[in-house]
C-alpha cells in the first residue's frame, strides 16, 4: 500500500478516536429487510450494542418491517443495502423502479437477475440508476437516517455501475463501502471474470479526495454448524490493525429455514453466537474496539 493511504487510513482513525495500530471493527448486519427474522436479529443485537450497524434491502417483502422500526428509532445506524439481484430459488424480489424487460433488470420471471453475472450480462446503466436512486428515496421517505451505502453481492463494483455508486454517495453525502484492500471484498463475490480496473480508479479518485474509505472486509465464513465457534473466533482474532467491516447476517430461526434450507445454519449460528456472553467477552479480550456508520458519516458531512 502507498505511503499516502497509509497516512490518510491513520488520519481517519485518528479523527475517529482510535490509535493507527488499533484494531477497529464495524460489525455490520447484511440482509435486512430480507425477511422478518433478519429484522428481529438486528433490532435485539444492535440494540444490545455488538453489532453496530446494518443494510437494508428496500426492494425485499419485509423492509416496511424496518422502516417501522427505523421510525420508533431514529439513531439506528442503518444504510440502504443497494439491491439488483435476487439469489434464492424460491424467495425473490423485483425492482421498484420498472417493471420493463429492457431495463436489463428483470429475468424471464419478472425478478432480479439470480447471480451478479446474469446481471452483468444484461445491465443498462441508466435503469440501474434509476433503481438505485428510487431504493435510497424510498428509504429516506420512509424516515430512515441514511448513514451509508453498500450493495447485495457487490453490484455496484460493476465496471457500468462504480462511478455511479460513488456519485450516489457524494450527492447523498454519506459514505460508500469501498474497502482499501480491495481483494479482501472481491475474492468472496462473483467477480472472477469481471475487470476492477473501474474500481481501482475510483478508489484511487475517492482516497486522494480524503473520502473516509475502512481499510478491510470481513464476512460471514459460512461453516457447518460444528465449526461456528471456533471459526468466529479466529475471524476475529485475526482482524487486522486499521478499520475492518466486518458483513454478518444473524437471522432469528423461525422463516430463514424455508427461504434457504441447506444455508439457514450459517445465520442462526451467527445469530446465538452474537447474543452469546462469552463470545461477547472474547470480543473484549481480544481488545477489539467497534463503531458504526453514523460517527463516519458525521466526519464526511464535518469535511464538506
């Protein structure tokens, strides 16, 4: 890395609060809105403190669910989690934007496109615009405090889609997830046959602006139920010094199991294992520091 982003990711730790060789993370919950056991996960652990912040999904059946809550809670740090794919078999959601063929949005059912390369294939930039604003103003409209933005499967790293994204993210003034060490969010997506070179170029545009980007990204590992424990606590005990988002998707039991049966374990796991005293106090021993999105947000909007 650059000596300059080495002194501008210290900057921003700084000026969050934290020292350079801190190890911060964002525990941040995906999917919400998804259904209503991603909703009940997020409101009982971000109201328990662990984890700092989600995503919601605007164009899914249970977001009116979030807007509810974001409404009898105004500080819940909560960003719009920019959705135009719909992976699973027999759960699926549609634009909110169009329901035109030739956006390149709709599969032959009427859905999003599946997998990030279908959507690839098929994409009109201006619709998928349009989509992505109509999800931010919904969610505004709905009373959400916007605090950042990220994007189901990384859709917005498409080369048609990152300058968009950012300039989402400089109009709306609130800060993009765009992380430095960007092979650490792109290994685990679909992006094998699609170039970065576009998103290389825009990252380097948004650090040499002073935009305030989180060094590393984490996720979900994804393991058999029996291997949750200690998956969990390597992932954390081997986050790096600097910034590191961490995506998890806790989801309470009860719907999750019909929408993916073989992959429900990963999100309840995530789900016992965040409520669990002594993951909580492993968290703690290992002098892991943590924040949400709003606190970033507030530095961004300070700057301009």
């Amino acid at each position: 890395m650059p000596a300059t982003n080495h002194l501008q990711s210290h900057s921003l730790m700084k000026k969050l609060g934290f020292q350079p060789d801190q190890r911060v993370a964002i525990f941040h919950a995906d999917d919400v809105g998804m259904c209503h056991g991603a909703n009940a996960a997020f409101a009982e652990l971000s109201k328990d403190g662990i984890i700092t912040c989600g995503a919601a999904m605007v164009p899914c059946p249970w977001f009116s669910e979030v807007a509810a809550m974001a409404a009898d809670n105004p500080d819940v740090d909560l960003g719009v989690h920019l959705t135009l794919t719909s992976e699973w078999q027999n759960y699926r959601w549609a634009p909110i934007s169009t329901t035109r063929r030739s956006s390149g949005l709709i599969d032959a059912d009427g859905y999003f496109w599946h997998r990030l390369p279908m959507l690839a294939a098929h994409l009109v930039p201006e619709a998928a615009e349009a989509e992505m604003r109509a999800q931010i103003e919904r969610a505004l409209s709905a009373g959400i405090d916007i605090t950042h933005l990220d994007s189901h499967m990384g859709v917005t790293l498409l080369p048609q889609l990152i300058d968009i994204y950012i300039r989402l993210g400089r109009e709306y003034r609130i800060p993009v997830l765009l992380p430095k060490h960007l092979s650490e969010y792109t290994s685990v997506l679909e992006f094998d046959n699609i170039s970065l070179n576009e998103v290389t170029e825009g990252l380097a545009r948004l650090e040499a602006d002073g935009w305030p980007l989180v060094d590393h990204f984490r996720m979900t590992p994804g393991v058999p139920a029996r291997e949750s424990d200690s998956a969990y606590r390597e992932l954390i005990a081997g986050l790096p010094p600097g910034l590191t988002l961490v995506a998890v998707h806790p989801n309470i039991s009860g719907d999750i199991e019909a929408i993916i049966p073989p992959r429900a374990h990963f999100r309840t796991e995530e789900y016992r294992l965040f409520r669990d005293t002594k993951f909580k106090e492993f968290i703690t021993a290992q002098n892991i520091q943590s924040l949400g999105f709003r606190s970033i947000r507030e530095l961004l909007r300070h700057k301009e």
